[in-house]
C-alpha cells in the first residue's frame, strides 16, 4: 500500500514508519518539523518537509491510506499559543479530512484521551476534541471513510527528551541524564495510563488494515494505570535520584485510564504493561 504518514519525523510517527517499512509498504511522511526531528528519518521513505495545511499541494502520490499524526501534542504549551494550536490540531485536521474526501483515502485520526476529560481546561483539549468532531462530521456527511485513534500517555523509542514538547517519561529521562532531581507536578498522585509506543503502533496498523468501522473511536490504553509517584519509585529504584514537587498546573488531570474494550475485542489488539521493563531497561 502508498501510505501517508502525517507528522512523520514525531514519535509516534518514526515508530510507525518503522512496522510500515517492515511490513514492506511505500511510505511518505508530511512533517514541518516543529517537534519531528531529521535524525528520526527512516530509509527508503519520502520526506515531505512541509505544513499539514499544505498537503493538497505537497502531496500528489496516489494514496490508499493515511494516519494523520500531525498535531501539537502537549497541554502545557497549547496555554502559550492557543490560535496555532487551534490551526494544527483542528483546522488542519480539516484539510485532511477534505483531501481525504477528495481523494478517497482512509484516515486513521490520532485522538487523545483528554477527549474524556472536560475540554474547556485546555486549549489542546479542546482542539483535539474539536478534531475528532471534524473527522465524525466527515465520516456522517460525506462517508468519508475517518477512524478515531485515542492515545493514552505514550511512551517508549524516540520519545522526545528535549525541549517543550516531552511528556513526563521523556523529561524525567532528561533530568536523570543531566543529573538533575526529577520533578513531579502536584502531588503525584494523579494516575496515568502508560501505553508503550509499540502497542499504540501495532493498534493504529489494525485500525488502518481492518475493514472494521467504529461509531466513536478506539481507545489505545493498557487498561492499567499509576501514580505519577509509583513512576517516580521506578525510577528512583534504578538512578537512585531524588525529586522535588512543583506547583499543579492547569490542565492536569486527575486520572487517564482506557475502560473500553473493543480494540481488544473487535480487532485482536493487545497491549502490554511493561512500563517498569521499560524504566529497567533505560
């Protein structure tokens, strides 16, 4: 299959360009570079260096499925800049949407888990709820063919470590590497569903591949979650490295856990618990 990955050169992204070459298919990342890195392109891939409002010029390959990746992925620096969050996150969701319609092409959304949380506590919650919407919209009125991927806390290879956009694992690993105390937002006893990255590919292969059609979306969690204090003796555990609580920040949730099976169920999909493999193993 000629296979779109919007923001390619991400985390996710790399990772899922990786299982596509694997699995022998043509693939063409569109990715500006905001937060995809060079130093994650993959051999025999096309990279498109461009924005996501532009595929209908970047993108003139015929394609038969796209995941569409591309998004500013973080609660915290959505507050700085809400309009271009906004541009990315749902009016650029749109422009694929409408490419898609155009050219009769599958689209696998990259959802979030926020979706289950009250979308006026931050603007990437709002935006990424904003988006689906745009992708159900598409789906009802125009059958366009636009399946809902809601990711949990993902972490694993080629997490970013640098900068504003890491997630907890990804800064927690750049303080150890700095020889820095690890900071934990509130009290640390806000739960997390931590999903390797691996599993969230493997689910988003078998959305993209399966003739399946959800009336929602997929959630693609483990199904189990920790304190942010329990991953923090985890690593503690293994670095022996203090931490210091910062003040709660807006936007921070309380709780993520997947509750709803049909992954599982509906497409075989099975997600592993190994954050502490994985932590033992850094």
């Amino acid at each position: 299959m000629n296979i779109l990955v919007t923001g390619g050169a991400g985390f996710v992204g790399t990772n899922l360009i990786k299982r596509l070459l694997h699995d022998n298919h043509t693939v063409i990342s569109l990715d500006n570079y905001d937060s995809g890195l060079v130093e994650n392109e993959q051999p025999n891939t096309q990279y498109i260096n461009g924005d996501i409002a532009d595929i209908n010029t970047l993108v003139d390959q015929n394609i038969d499925l796209c995941f569409h990746l591309a998004a500013l992925s973080r609660i915290q620096p959505s507050f700085t800049n809400p309009v271009e969050t906004f541009r990315v996150n749902t009016f650029g969701t749109g422009v694929v949407c409408e490419w898609a319609r155009t050219h009769h092409v599958k689209v696998v959304y990259a959802g979030s888990s926020s979706r289950w949380h009250n979308p006026y506590q931050s603007p990437y919650a709002m935006y990424k709820y904003l988006g689906e919407e745009v992708c159900k919209m598409y789906r009802t009125i125009y059958n366009t063919h636009v399946e809902i991927a809601r990711f949990y806390n993902v972490y694993g290879p080629h997490e970013i470590v640098d900068g504003d956009w890491a997630a907890v694992i990804g800064v927690w690993r750049r303080q150890v590497r700095d020889g820095l105390p690890i900071t934990i937002v509130g009290d640390g006893e806000q739960r997390r569903d931590f999903t390797h990255v691996e599993d969230i590919v493997d689910g988003l292969i078998r959305i993209g591949m399966s003739t399946e059609r959800h009336e929602d979306g997929w959630e693609l969690g483990t199904g189990k979650n920790y304190t942010i204090n329990e991953v923090y003796q985890m690593f503690k555990n293994k670095f022996n490295i203090d931490c210091i609580h910062l003040p709660d920040q807006l936007g921070n949730y309380r709780k993520t856990l997947r509750e709803n099976d049909d992954a599982v169920n509906r497409l075989g999909w099975h997600p592993r618990n190994i954050l502490q493999d994985y932590i033992d193993n850094l």
